[in-house]
C-alpha cells in the first residue's frame, strides 16, 4: 500500500507532470524545436515587478543610492515606480517577444537616469548644509581659542609677579641674615667660647670615669681569674683525692682479703710483700695529695697518680692470685698428706700452654687457587667448644628464664636492667664516664649488690643468677654491633673497650663474647656454613646469620650486610683496643688474633658480597695497628691480597653487586701506595681515660 502511494505522489510531482517525447528529433519537428528553444521566455507581470524590487535593493546598497532615497520624497519614488511599470505593461501588451524586451530596457534606462538627476541635486543640496555646519563649528572653536589665550595669558603674567615677590623676599631674608652675623656682639661669641669650655671640661670628666670604670673592671677579672684558679685546684685536689681515696680502698680491700686467707703459712712470703707494697703504694699517693695543696695544678702529678691506681689494680690482682695459688698449695699440701704413694705424680708440674701459632699464608696457594670451601681445622674445632660452651651455660639457667614464679620472673628482670642500664650508656664522652660503668657491671659480676634504680639486686642471689648475668651480657655486648655500631661507627671502640676490661678480668665471660660473636655472624670464625641435604633454606640462613619476619620473609642483602658490617667492626675494635686503667696490661683477645683471622680468611674461597665487606670493614678498623705492629710483613699480605686473592673475589661477585668489591679495591690500592693506614674513625687516646 506505501509503495502505491510514493507512486502517486511522484506522479503528481513538477517533474512527474513533464511530457517526454520521444520522437522530437523526427522529420519536421526539428527545426520547431530550434525556433521554440532559442527565442527568449515569456516576461509574466510578477517577475517583472519582481525585478523593479530588486532593482531597488540594489540601489540602496550602493552610496549614491542611499543619499538618494534619504533625501528623495516617497511620493516621488513610488510615480516613478508606476510610470515604470505602465510604460512595461504598455510594451508588454503591443509585443511578447524580442521587442517588448527592447521596450522594457530604454523604460529601465530612462529611469535610471531620471533618478540620477534626482540624486546629483539631493548630493549638492546636502554637500552645502555639511558645509554651513563646518563653518558655524569653525567659528564656535575660533572663539574659545582666543578666551583660552587670553586667560593663559592673564595667569603667566600673575605667576611672573609672584616670582618676583619672592625673589625680593629671599633678597632681603639673606641681606638680614647678613647684617646679623656682622651685627653679632662680643658678648655672644664670649658666651659661645665659655659653652665650648663647659663641654670640653664634661668630656674630659666622663673620660676619667670610663677610666676608672675599665680599672675597676680589670680588678674584678683579676679577682674571677684568681677565683677560677682557686676552683681548679680545689678541683684538681678534689679529684686527686678521689683518686687517693680509690687507691685507698683498693689497699686496704687487698690487706683484708689477704688476712682474711685461711692459709698464711702458703701465704707469709708473697703476701708480707703485696702487703708492704699496697701500703707503699698509700703513702706515696697521699704524698702527692700533700704536694699538690702546696703547689700548682700539673699534668704530671694526675698521671702519677693514674700509675699508681693502674698499680694497685695490678696489685689486686697479684693479691688475688697469691690467694688462690696459696689454695692450690694449700690443697696440694693436703694430697701430699693423703696420698704419699702418689707424690711424684703429684709433684710434676702442669704443662704449660703455648699460644697458638698464627697460620702463615703462602701466596703460592692463592695463586694456584687451593683454598678451603668450609674453614680452618683450628678455626673449626674453636667454634665448636665455644658454641658447646654457649649452649652448657644458657642450659644452666633454663630453668631461672623458663619460671613461672613472680619472684624469679621479677629477679631477671631487675638482674637485665642492671646489665642493659650501664651499657646502654657507654660513650665516649669522658673517661670518668666510661669507668663508672664499667665498675658498676665489674661489682654485679663480683657478686656483690648493686642498685638497679630503687631496687638492689645481687648475681649470686640465685644459684643460676651468675650464669644468666654473664651469657646476657655477653649477648648484650654483642648485639651493640648490630644494633649501634653499623649505623656509627665511632661508637665501636667504647663497647670494645668495656669488652676488653670484662674479658681481661672474667675470662669466661670472654669466651661466651667470642661464641656470640661465632653464633651472629659465622663469618668471623672465619666458616664459611655448607647447607645439608636435609635442611630447609630458611635454617640455613639463619645459621648464616640472615633475619625473617613473622611472615616468614628473609631480610634483604643490604640490611644484612649492614649488620654484618657492625659485627664485624666491634669485632675488630676488641682485637685492638687496650685494657681499660685497672684492668691489667695486655689484651687477652690482641692483635695477633687479628693476623690470625686476616690469613684464615684468605685461605678460604671468598663468598659474593659478604667478604669484601668484611674484609674492607675489618682493615679500615685493624689496618692501622696492624702496619704499626708488623710493619712490611703486614704490607706483604696486603700486596698478595690485591694480586692473588682479589681476582677471586671478582669472580664470584654478581653483575651490578659491585660496591663492596670496588670500595675494598680502592682503599687497599691508595694504603699500599702510600704505605699506611689512617687511625679509624673514634678510636680512644690515651688522654681519654684522663677526661672528666
């Protein structure tokens, strides 16, 4: 029904109503078609007035146009419409082809020129009214001119008086001004000379106050100096005397430790002498308490009286083993008694230990890279007794640590703020400082009561006590490493002073240090751990000394070589740090410890990252004791360090894992060109332990 109804619609269309013949191209048609096609359409009366409107647009687009319509009548314009239009109807009706399109053009023509007449006198008439205005606004403006300069005129001659007025004033304000100086009396300028006198006289008069002010001032900075100097002697005596009374204490501890030995007769000799010595020891210091009140402060007399102290603790210590050797004769005595059968076993002397040989380093064997993958046979039997050692003592004290009594519980809380208090407060701030620590955890471990802020607490309160005081201050002291000394690398020598002055009088403390330091980091065996078949990756790094969260996740490469780092620098600062003052002469755990690591090391197969960091940490901290100490030889295994192990160092080092190795290469390349090593970074002076 749709596609009916478009077919109508396009029948009804312009287009559908079109006749189409085909045959117009037939004989006689043709030349019809030509003539029809060729003369000019009909002109209708609309299309005509059609144009007349168009004709008109176009003339009010155009200037002239405008002008014309503006100043032209509407009734003029709407005659010359309709004669137009008549003149076309009247050609129109006498012929519709060629001559009525020729009428149509002269009527158009006839009009145009009609109109421009009309227009050329609508211009002129309006060009002469432009022109009287121009004229009338000429002459307005001519007049306000002339006003304008008359009144410019009027106010340049009232400002040119004005001026002169004041020109004349200033005149006769100066000719005043100078008949006055002229005019001036004897009188004023003698007054004027008396006022410069007075003035004179005051200043001269605050001078001699300004004077005697700066006198009186320098007395009193005589008399503060005098004052200050007073102080520091009372301070110098004060101290000496808290010296003497030290060494006081001292003497009179060793002559009733000494009378109090139930064994005199082993004693009588050796002990008469440590007696005669301690009070000889007294009175020499109380002589120089006596010398100091009557001289100035000097260096000398407190360094005296620092060797006199250092010999009464030696002397303690010769007091304590004149003690126990009169035991051991006492008890040998005894034996005798006992067992006569057996005397001549009996009499033999105890073989006496040698010290251990250090490993000398062949460089023939790094060259032709027969190195040890685990550690050295020593090295590894010594691990072995310390960690067996470690573990007897923690196992001594499980049951103190595991109880559930409140006493107990509490009793191990005060014994590890006794321990965690003073450690955690040494620095090296002064010596005074450092030696009251170490003589608070020196009298904890002797047994005797110490104040734990409003409390007291004593080691040996419980049978395990002193076991449990000492694994946990080893633990303590070594877990500085870690936890200060990676991030500061000056606070190492304090920490290995106060381990030194423990190791030296507690032997067995020392080692429990050297397992710590073993069971934190295995690489300072030097042991290098092999991982078993059976064991997860997870216990192998922990052997390895690696950290995991709760979650389970192994701590990152940097963090635990910062560790490491700190390990291995406390370590280091023990190897040469000395005894503290009362604390004996020789470092038990010293320097050839260090040759001894240094060639074991070397002897191993190195492991990527971890031993060049250590082997940098360990000679920036040893380096310079050690050139000090073994001077060419130390250079030697420098030099076969860069030429034969280092190669191997590179070998086993990653892509992009580098820094170690090229801050180790660099260090030992500019120390063996200049054939030293700095002091490390915070090591103690010797006028440290004078400090206060």
């Amino acid at each position: 029904m749709s596609s009916i109804m478009v077919l109508e619609a396009l029948r009804k269309s312009k287009k559908g109503n079109l006749k189409y013949d085909g045959s117009w191209h037939a004989d006689g048609l043709l030349q019809d078609v030509i003539t029809k096609a060729s003369s000019p359409p009909p002109i209708s009366m609309e299309l005509i007035t059609h144009s007349l409107q168009k004709l008109q647009i176009s003339a009010s687009q155009n200037d002239l146009g405008n002008s014309f319509i503006d100043h032209t009548p509407p009734k003029v314009l709407q005659s010359l419409k309709e004669e137009v239009v008549v003149e076309v109807q009247n050609n129109s009706e006498r012929n519709n082809t060629d001559e009525f399109h020729s009428s149509y053009s002269d009527a158009l023509n006839q009009a145009r020129e009609n109109r421009a007449a009309k227009i050329q006198v609508a211009i002129q008439e309006y060009e002469s009214e432009i022109e009287r205005e121009a004229k009338e606004q000429m002459l307005i403006r001519k007049k306000e001119h002339e006003m304008f300069s008359q009144d410019l005129e009027k106010q340049a001659k009232q400002n040119i008086i004005l001026l002169e007025q004041r020109m004349e004033l200033q005149q006769r304000a100066l000719w005043q001004k100078i008949n006055d100086v002229n005019t001036e009396s004897e009188e004023q300028r003698e007054r004027r000379l008396l006022h410069q006198q007075e003035r004179h006289r005051l200043h001269l008069k605050k001078l001699d106050n300004k004077m005697k002010i700066a006198q009186q001032q320098k007395q009193l900075a005589e008399l503060e100096k005098q004052k200050r100097k007073q102080a520091e002697l009372e301070s110098y005596l004060q101290s000496l005397a808290k010296v003497k009374g030290q060494i006081d204490d001292q003497a009179t501890r060793i002559i009733k430790d000494l009378e109090a030995c139930p064994h005199q007769e082993q004693l009588a000799p050796k002990g008469n002498e440590i007696k005669s010595l301690a009070k000889r020891l007294q009175a020499k210091a109380e002589q120089l308490v006596q010398n100091a009140r009557q001289s100035k402060p000097s260096e000398e007399a407190f360094q005296f009286m620092t060797v006199l102290i250092q010999k009464i603790m030696d002397l303690s210590n010769l007091s304590s083993a004149a003690i126990a050797e009169a035991e051991k004769l006492a008890q040998k005595a005894e034996e005798e008694a006992l067992q006569k059968a057996k005397e001549a076993a009996a009499a033999k002397p105890t073989p006496v230990q040698e010290t251990p040989k250090t490993s000398v380093l062949a460089p023939s064997s790094i060259s032709q890279g027969v190195l040890s993958d685990v550690a050295h046979p020593d090295s590894l039997e010594e691990y072995n007794k310390l960690q067996e050692n470690l573990k007897s003592v923690q196992k001594s004290y499980e049951e103190l640590k595991q109880s559930k009594d409140k006493d107990f519980k509490k009793y191990c809380f005060d014994i590890q703020k006794a321990i965690n208090t003073p450690i955690n407060a040494v620095s090296s701030q002064s010596g005074a400082h450092f030696m009251d620590k170490l003589r608070r955890l020196q009298n904890l471990l002797n047994g005797q009561t110490v104040e734990v802020g409003t409390k007291k607490v004593s080691a040996v309160s419980h049978p395990a006590g002193m076991a449990f005081c000492k694994e946990l201050l080893a633990k303590k002291l070594v877990k500085q490493g870690q936890e200060q000394v990676s991030s500061n690398y000056k606070s190492a020598f304090p920490f290995a002073a106060l381990a030194v002055g423990l190791w030296s009088q507690y032997p067995d403390v020392g080692d429990l240090i050297l397992a710590n330091f073993h069971h934190q980091c295995p690489f300072l065996v030097p042991y290098h751990i092999a991982k078993t078949e059976n064991q997860s990756n997870e216990e192998y790094y922990k052997l390895l000394g690696y950290l995991y969260d709760d979650e389970g996740n192994i701590e990152k490469q940097d963090k635990y070589l910062k560790r490491m780092s700190g390990f291995t620098r406390l370590y280091a600062a023990i190897l040469v740090s000395n005894p503290p003052p009362g604390c004996g002469q020789v470092n038990p755990f010293g320097l050839e410890k260090a040759w001894q690591w240094l060639s074991r090391l070397l002897n191993l197969e190195p492991q990527p990252d971890i031993t060049a960091t250590m082997l940098f940490d360990f000679l920036e901290v040893c380096g310079f004791a050690m050139a000090k100490a073994y001077d060419k030889q130390f250079f030697k295994l420098i030099q076969i360090l860069i030429q034969g192990y280092f190669p191997k160092i590179e070998a086993v080092t990653p892509k992009g894992s580098g820094g170690p190795v090229t801050r180790l290469k660099s260090y030992l390349q500019n120390c063996l060109k200049s054939q030293t090593f700095p002091p490390p970074p915070g090591l103690l002076s010797p006028g440290f332990w004078r400090s206060y």
